[in-house]
C-alpha cells in the first residue's frame, strides 16, 4: 500500500506537559522564598530584602521581565508589620518588576506553579515543591546570596 496514508482524526487538545520555556520570557520570583536565602543558609537570622533586590537586578540584566509573587504574610517577615502590595513594590524599588501577592491564607506556590504551567516561565526559587507534583516538570532556577549579593544557578 505505498503511497496511501492513513488518516485519523486528532486527539481533543489538551495540555499534558507545561510549555517549554522561551528565550526572555517572563520569569517568576517565588518572592517569599528569595528573601529567605540568607536565612535559610544561617547567614542571617531574619528575611532579608536585598537578596531579592539583586535576583531582579540580575534577571533584568539578562533581558528578562520579572514577576514577583509573594505570600500575604510576606510583609510581616519583612517589616514585621502588614501593608499593601503598592507600599511592598516601593519598598522593593524594582519599578521594571511587577509584584503580586496572594490573598491573605493562601500560599504563592500553586499560583506560581499554574503560572509557570501555562506560559512555559522559569521559576526562581529553592523550593523543591514537593507537594506539588506537576512542579518537576517545570524549569527551575536556583541560587544563593551572601552579603545580599545573589547569584543564580542556569535553569534546569
């Protein structure tokens, strides 16, 4: 039978596996876990805005559009006191970045992650997360900071 071909009717489309990423897009800043860095290493013994500062200098040096997502209690970790995500983004004082932050009980992660899904962003963040399965799909970017100079890792 050379030359007959068969034909079938495509499969109803459905996204099974997130994007991949593309060549300077948007990257997503797991906010709340970057300030943490400092913390997280024992270099310090609180949350530390600098090290977010750096890892969206570096990303907007690379040519990326930066997202920052935070979760609600962010504020508190930082200023140890709540405020608006407006009064956040002045303090973060990154105008090119855009900040977010979840509703007051929720946590950044899911949001982050579906976001990451659907568009095919590279998330920044050493968050492994681990109860979020579909995350390991996903390209990651890690890194450290010392002294609130960040570095970052090539996405994986």
């Amino acid at each position: 039978m050379a030359g007959h071909r068969l034909h079938r009717q495509p499969a109803p489309w459905r996204r099974t596996e997130p994007r991949p990423p593309r060549a300077h897009a948007t990257v997503l800043v797991d906010g709340s876990n970057v300030v943490m860095w400092e913390k997280n290493s024992g270099l310090t013994d609180k949350a530390q805005l600098a090290t977010l500062q750096s890892v969206i200098d570096l990303l907007l040096a690379e040519g990326r559009a930066v997202k920052v997502i935070f979760d609600a209690n962010i504020a508190y970790k930082l200023f140890g006191r709540g405020m608006s995500v407006e009064e956040l983004t002045r303090r973060i004082a990154r105008p090119a970045a855009d900040v977010e932050m979840t509703a007051k009980g929720q946590i950044a992660d899911a949001w982050l992650i579906d976001s990451a899904f659907t568009t095919g962003a590279t998330i920044v963040s050493n968050d492994l997360y681990r109860d979020h399965p579909r995350a390991r799909f996903l390209s990651m970017r890690r890194g450290f900071s010392h002294g609130g100079v960040a570095e970052l890792l090539p996405p994986r």
